[in-house]
C-alpha cells in the first residue's frame, strides 16, 4: 500500500506505541485488536521505523486490511487498520 498523506481514514480505537521498539509495537496491536470487533478501524501511532515492514506484515498474516497509512515523516508512523 502506498503512503497516504491525504484524507486519512476515520477510526474507532487509538493505539499509541510511540517510543517503543520491536517487537513491541506488534505485541500491543495483538493485544488491542483481541479487544475490537471485525470491520473496526484501528489507528496505530509509532515511532519505530520498523513498523513499516511489520505492520504491513501483521496485516497480511492475519487477514486484516490496511486502509492506509502516512510515513511520510522520520518521527512517526500511522497506520489505519480494518479488523477482519
């Protein structure tokens, strides 16, 4: 997916990882999508740049769809993430 920088999704959970390092940022998200429903938005804040492999990844293992995402900047990552 490419990066959105435009008109972000709407979501209905907030996920914040901002300082934390892998594998961190995916354990939390495990833990946080256990406690939502299937077509649930989730917003992921982080701040490690290895989010942007991972968490497309996580998506992909496990079915959900990512909606978009802007990692346009060095400092912080979204993600917005459609629970399946």
């Amino acid at each position: 997916m490419a990066a959105n920088t435009g008109n972000l999704p709407s979501y209905d959970e907030l996920l914040d990882t901002s300082g934390l390092y892998c594998p961190e940022p995916i354990m939390l998200m495990h833990n946080k999508v256990r406690d939502m429903s299937p077509g649930q938005v989730l917003k992921v804040v982080a701040t490690d740049p290895a989010t942007t492999r991972d968490v497309p990844k996580f998506c992909q293992f496990l079915g959900h769809e990512l909606l978009g995402q802007d990692v346009s900047s060095e400092s912080s990552y979204l993600y917005f993430i459609r629970l399946a």
